[in-house]
C-alpha cells in the first residue's frame, strides 16, 4: 500500500494521559501536513512539517500539542495531558517536495482519537 | 487568516435531483480545490481550479472558479446515492505556501 499511512486508527485515552499519532507519507514525499476535524465539520490546519524541520506550526495549540518529522521514521503529533476537547479525527497528509499552488494533497485514513 | 464558508452545511435530496453547493471567502485564493470524504476516511480531492472563471466537468460534476478567485461552486447533476458524502473546498493563497485552508464542508445525502 502506497498511500498515506495513519496510526493508530482508533486511541482511546482518560484525561491527562498522553496521545501519539503517527503518519508515514506516502513514497516519495517530504512533506506532511496534520489537520483536526470535529464531528460534522471541516479540517482545521495544524501544522506544517517537512524532514527534521518545522515549517509552520501557526495552528498548533500552544501547550500540549507538538510535532516532529525525524529524519528516519514516520511524523508523530504528540498531545501531552489530554482532555476531552481534544477528541477528534486527526489527518495526515503529504505531498511531494513541493506541493505549489495547485497541487494534491493525500490523505491518509485518520486517527480517532476519543478521550474519556 | 483566509476563511472558506460553504453552504449549505447539509443537504439532502433524491435519487434524480440536481444541487450546487457553494464556497465563498473575501478573500483570492490562487488556486480552489473540491475534496470528497466518505465516513471514517480521509479526503480526496476531486478537482483543482486556478483560472478565474475557469470551469472543469467530471461526469456529473460541474466545478466553477469566480472570476474574482474568492468564491467557487459546485453543481451535480442527477445525483445518485453513490455521490452521498462530505464535500469540502480548499483554498491555496499565495502567501499560504504550501498549505491548504478548509471549509467547514457540505454534507450530502442522496435517498435512493
């Protein structure tokens, strides 16, 4: 499978528990994007990765909430302390080195993530 | 920060019935992207329009960029139950880099 691998693809965690979330982008491409969606709404950016760089993390929480793109490995977005707002749909998606204006981003399948 | 409103927020409609479902900002996006997304998936983009007042057909579907690049449409024809699903645009601008701003999406449903 070629595609945008997420997971787990169902966590559940009790409040203040920490959550990982990993995204292997599909071959050949550097560049990984993560996004929250809320039940019956749309995706809201996150943050903006490229191999060992963090390129824009303007809509990452400021606490809590932190992503990495190591060299070797997949993305991880990592949620310390959970609570139950953070209950969501996490997406991950990649394009190549450089997406441009007008190109494709994939999605992997999702991480749902349920705090109790 | 680039918003992208879409309405409806939910339609449903029967087997036959044509729609348009809207996406409007105030402010240019340089390029506007329709992604379709089934439950417990991910998107997956259907189009992308760069020209102001550009259209592109695929199938049934009828996408339309605004000549101004704030707003774009899209239209189907004779739905089936097989277009059900979250219909979301995404503007790039041209100081987004590489990233994608969202609508809240549409919701369809096509009863058979």
């Amino acid at each position: 499978n070629a595609g945008v691998m997420q997971n787990p693809r169902h966590l559940v965690r009790r409040r203040g528990q920490e959550a990982r979330l990993r995204c292997s982008p599909m071959k050949g491409h550097s560049h990984v994007y993560w996004y929250r969606q809320l039940p019956e709404e749309g995706l809201k950016f996150m943050v903006y990765l490229q191999k060992e760089n963090i390129i824009d993390e303007s809509g990452m929480p400021k606490e809590r909430f932190s992503a990495e793109f190591p060299k070797e490995g997949p993305s991880i977005l990592r949620i310390q302390q959970v609570v139950r707002g953070d209950s969501a749909a996490y997406f991950c998606a990649s394009s190549p080195e450089d997406r441009g204006e007008t190109g494709e981003l994939f999605f992997g399948e999702g991480s749902r993530l349920t705090v109790l | 920060t680039q918003l992208l409103e879409q309405s409806p927020q939910f339609l449903s409609i029967q087997e036959g019935e044509n729609l348009t479902v809207y996406c409007n900002s105030s402010s240019v996006f340089s390029s506007l992207q329709w992604y379709r997304q089934e439950p417990g998936e991910g998107p997956v983009l259907l189009v992308t329009v760069v020209t102001g007042g550009e259209v592109k057909k695929l199938k049934r579907l009828t996408f339309q960029f605004g000549d101004a690049r704030k707003d774009s449409s899209l239209h189907i024809t004779a739905a089936q139950p097989g277009d059900t699903g979250l219909y979301l645009c995404a503007g790039g601008g041209w100081n987004a880099g590489n990233m994608l701003t969202f609508g809240g999406g549409t919701r369809l449903m096509v009863k058979p």
